[in-house]
C-alpha cells in the first residue's frame, strides 16, 4: 500500500473508498426503516433456544431466508410461523425495534472514523499511515450494519461486503504494526524473519474465519441448508482467535518490540507514541471479547467499540510530531471539495428555480408524461452545462484555495528565492552572508536551528549556528541527511553549499519546532537546495573577489612582505577546499 503512486494503486484505493462510502450512505438511509428480525416461541415473549434453529429447506421463499439470515428486515415485515428443527414448539419470526437514536449515532461515528481512514488512505505519505488509512477506513462499515432500504438480495450483498472489509481491516491493523516495526528495526534483526511468520499465519487465521461466515450465509439462502456444524465451530474458534489475538494481541506485541529495538531516539520515540496509543485504543474491544468470551458467547464489535478512536489520534500525534500526511493538502482539498458542492448546488438549484419560476408557463407541456420527459431534458442541460464548466471551475477554486492555505509557505518560499537570486550576490564578506542566510531560514520556515558548516580535509566544521537545538562539531561528506528521505525521519537536513563541482560547505537546517507540520515539504526543500547552491556562487564569488584583490595589491606594491604572507596564508586555508574538485558528469 506504501508503493510508489501508480495507476493500480489509485485504482484499488477508488475502489475501497468507493466500497465503504457505498455501505456507509445505505446504512444512513436504511435507518428508521430496518428491523431486527428474531426467531421467537410462538404466542411467547421468549426467544428460541440454543438448539432449535430454522428448517431453510422448508422456506421455498429465498428473500425470506436472507431475512433470517440477515436476522435483519425491512421495517413493516409481519411476524409468521416458521419450520424449526431441534423441537415441536412452534415458533415465528418477529420483527424487533432498532433504536434510531443509536442507530444514528452509531452512522455519525461510523463516518468521522472512515472520513480519518480515507484521508490517510489518500494523503498518507509512509506505508504505515497507510495501513492504518485501510484498517479505520473498512472497520467504519461494521459499526451499522442496516440495511433495509435495499432489496434483500442488495442486503446479502451488503452484509458480505462489510464482512469483507472487516476482514481486511483485520490484516491492514496488524500490517500497520508490522510496517512500523519494518522502520524501526535493525536490518539484521532476527525479528524481521519472524515477523515474515506471524504474516502467513494471520492470513490463514482471517481465511479460516472467513470461509465459514460466507457459508453461513449463502448456504441456506443458496441451497435451504445450514452451514455443517463442525464448520460452524472451527468458524467459531477462529473468530475468537482472530480477534483476541490477530486484532487485539499480536498488533500489541509487534509494536511493543519495535519500540524496545528501535535502531534511533527519534523512531523509538515513534514506535512508543503508537504503541501507546494502540494499547489504549485496543483495550475497549479486548474488554468486550474478554466479557464475550466469558459469557460463553462469540465476541461481536457492538461494546466498547469507540475506544478505537484512540488508535488514529494517537496517529494524529505522530502526524503533528513526524509529517505522516500532508495536514495543509488535506485541509485545502476538504475545503475544494465543499466549495465545489456548494457552488454546483446552488448552480442547479437557480437554474432549476428560474426556469420553474420565470419560464415554467412558457414552455413547460401539460401532459404529465410530455412534463416529465421536459423535466429529463432540463436536468440534461444543467448538468451538460456543468461538465462543460467543472474543470475549469475545479482549477480556479483549486488555485485560489492554495493561495490561501499554504499563503505562509508560500511567502516563506519566495523571500527564500529573492535572497538567493538578488540579496546574496550583493555581501562582500563570507561570515555576513552566512549569517544572513541561517538568520533568513530560521526566521522564514520557523526551523528550530540552522548551521552553516565548512569544508575541511575530511569532514565539514561548524562554523556557526542560529536557534537553540544544538549541532556537532563536525559531520562526515556521506551523512545520510543529506538524502531529503532519511532527513524527513531523522533530527535535521543538510544541504551542500556546491558551485562548480566544489564542495564548500553545508547548511543545516532543524525542523520546525511548533508548528502544525514540522517536516518540510517538496516545495520548502527545493527551495532549501536552491538557497544553498545560491550561497555556494555567493561564496566562491567574494573569495574569488578576495584573491583578485590581494594580487592586485601584491602587483601595486600596497603591502608589506609580512602583511603579504599572512594574507596569502590566509587565502591559502579558505582555497584548500577547491583543490579537490568533484569532477563534472560526462554528456
């Protein structure tokens, strides 16, 4: 799910996002209008007991049996006798009153947990925010299962559906701790083969509970015969693993290690908040399962389901403390998104209410069905007409949105170019322009320190720093953290002050301290490299500009011979650096 963007990847994300919005708008409208649907005693108010169960061979009516399957109905279904096997009593079916108040409730939380879900889905930029964009995004549907605004047979589709993604969301929580653990781990750590392990057996343990919950479903609609009992329990069995141990324990497990491995301060810390948090966000539903269990009933996802919510905002954290996804794209998108429905709503509703009010009398038939057929033809010229202009509308909303929301990023950006591209040109001695360029920096991106290094014989020296986290002395050519990506994850990024195939030196640059996002983004980062190779010809140009000088007061006689060796001392030491050039690459 991490993988680079590609067609495929955005094919299988449109396609979840497009499964779960499904469900989800179905279950809102199927509120107020699905019933429960139980197997009763007749003329009792006793449920049926464990043992009886209902003769679907019997049933010749395949909606009635996704009814009873369902144990759901569409509201108005009648109470009726049934064919029950396992006792003589007779027995019915009887519609039961779902609760609308929790009903919506429960729609409302199922929403704001997919809305969380799809976002990192979309804009996540690691693979584990990903996985866990998955894992909220298909646990959304199981938390309202109505479905009587459809036919049955859309209800059967339905319900495996959200079965589907449930089972998903049981691999994508573990895979999200597995990624994290991936991260974080040393490369030949031995827990990386064994996490290989606990990966085929999760997949084995979510197929063994899937094949008996889609038997007991289809078969008796299928062909009017229960699931076989035998698989029932191993179902059974496997259920209660899947979720006491591959939802709850494992994902716990595997983020606790990490956490204790971690190969650096700043991915332990990572690991910690996740875990943490994860911890605190599983322990409603192990609460359940555990109470489920001890009842000696399945375990269900009804109880103490909200206590996940913890999960993404312990992400919300690690969003805030490490750039997991693009807060400010996906602030500008949700606002594109509603400007753009608010204006194609108010665009049909005014030319729906003109023609209606101004030209109705005019043009309008009166034969109901020649009224229809006008009515067809009104709603295809609007909506002919709104295509025509969405995409240009969408570019201009667009554009006028990203001035707004990143209005400070920008800004920074541009007094980062105009100093490279005018101001550093115009200072004529080194240790002033360095000092212009970390003050600009800290004082434009908010970075929490900024340092300007040297090139030596083997290594850069600090030669000054702005801010108060602190630098090394020195810092070895092949730092990491000159490759934007490993600088995203670590304390700080480099760039190299190079003109010409010469190294000169480095800027160091912290993230920011405070801020909503505190990794940079492309933008700020091309701009950082920009600057630097701005600083770099800023440099060698008054050195150049020194030497010229001293040979032309060499040439004029203007200085004394131990003011001339000193000053060409001098220039020798700032110059040893050009000595060792990188050469060009070949065209």
């Amino acid at each position: 799910m991490a993988a680079a963007p590609s067609s495929y990847g955005r094919l299988v994300k449109a396609a979840l996002t497009t499964l779960v919005l499904t469900l989800l708008a179905i279950s809102f409208a199927s509120i107020g209008s699905t019933s429960g649907y139980s197997l009763f005693e007749r003329d009792g108010e006793r449920r049926a007991g464990p043992n009886v169960s209902v003769a679907y061979g019997k049933i010749l009516d395949p909606l009635e049996r996704i009814r009873i399957v369902l144990h759901s109905a569409p509201r108005g279904t009648e109470r009726h006798d049934v064919p029950v096997i396992g006792t003589l009593l007779p027995h019915e079916m009887v519609p039961t009153q779902k609760d609308p108040a929790k009903s919506l409730a429960l729609a409302i939380q199922a929403a704001l947990f997919a809305a969380f879900g799809l976002m990192v889905l979309w804009w996540g930029r690691d693979r584990a925010s990903l996985w866990l964009g998955v894992t909220c995004a298909t646990l959304a549907p199981e938390l309202i299962t109505l479905y009587g605004f459809v036919p049955e047979t859309w209800m059967l589709l339905c319900r495996i559906a959200a079965d589907l993604l449930t089972f998903v969301a049981f691999y994508a929580l573990f895979a999200m701790a597995d990624s994290v653990a991936l991260e974080s781990l040393p490369v030949n750590d031995r827990m990386r083969g064994a996490l290989g392990a606990a990966r085929a057996g999760v997949i084995l343990v979510i197929a063994a509970v899937a094949v008996p919950d889609l038997a007991e479903m289809l078969l008796p609609v299928a062909f009017g015969t229960a699931a076989p009992a035998a698989l029932v329990r191993a179902g059974d069995l496997a259920t209660t693993v899947c979720w006491s141990v591959v939802f709850c324990l494992l994902p716990l497990i595997v983020l606790g290690l990490s956490s204790l491995r971690a190969t650096s301060g700043e991915r332990r810390k990572r690991s910690q908040i996740i875990f943490i948090t994860t911890l605190a966000g599983l322990s409603g539903v192990a609460f359940s399962v555990a109470t489920e269990l001890a009842r000696g009933a399945a375990p269900h996802f009804e109880q103490w389901w909200f206590t996940l919510l913890l999960v993404p905002i312990g992400f919300i954290v690690v969003i805030r403390a490490f750039g997991v996804i693009d807060v400010q794209v996906i602030v500008s998108r949700i606002l594109l998104v509603s400007a753009m429905t608010i204006l194609i709503g108010l665009a049909i509703f005014v030319t729906e209410g003109f023609v209606h009010a101004i030209l109705d009398e005019w043009l309008k038939p009166k034969d109901e069905s020649q009224k229809r057929q006008f009515d067809a033809v009104l709603q295809f010229v609007v909506g002919f007409v709104l295509v025509l202009v969405f995409g240009s509308l969408h570019h201009r909303i667009d554009r006028g949105l990203e001035k707004i929301v990143f209005r400070r990023r920008d800004r920074a950006i541009s007094k980062l170019r105009e100093f490279g591209e005018h101001r550093a040109a115009e200072f004529v001695e080194v240790t002033t322009l360095w000092e212009s360029t970390a003050a600009l920096v800290s004082e434009t991106l908010g970075s929490a320190a900024v340092a300007i290094y040297e090139s030596g014989d083997d290594a850069y020296q600090l030669v000054l720093s702005v801010g108060s986290a602190p630098w090394p002395t020195c810092l070895v050519e092949d730092d990491p953290r000159f490759d934007p990506k490993h600088a995203a994850e670590s304390d700080a990024y480099l760039f190299r002050l190079e003109v010409g195939g010469t190294d000169l030196g480095a800027l160091g640059v912290h993230p920011r301290s405070s801020t909503m996002e505190p990794v940079y983004d492309k933008e700020e980062v091309e701009a950082l490299e920009e600057l630097a190779h701005a600083t770099a010809e800023a440099t060698l140009t008054i050195r150049v500009r020194q030497f010229t000088s001293f040979a032309q007061d060499v040439a004029d006689g203007r200085v004394t011979e131990a003011d001339a060796r000193k000053r060409a001392t001098a220039l020798r030491d700032v110059f040893s650096a050009f000595a060792v050039s990188k050469p060009e690459p070949e065209t």
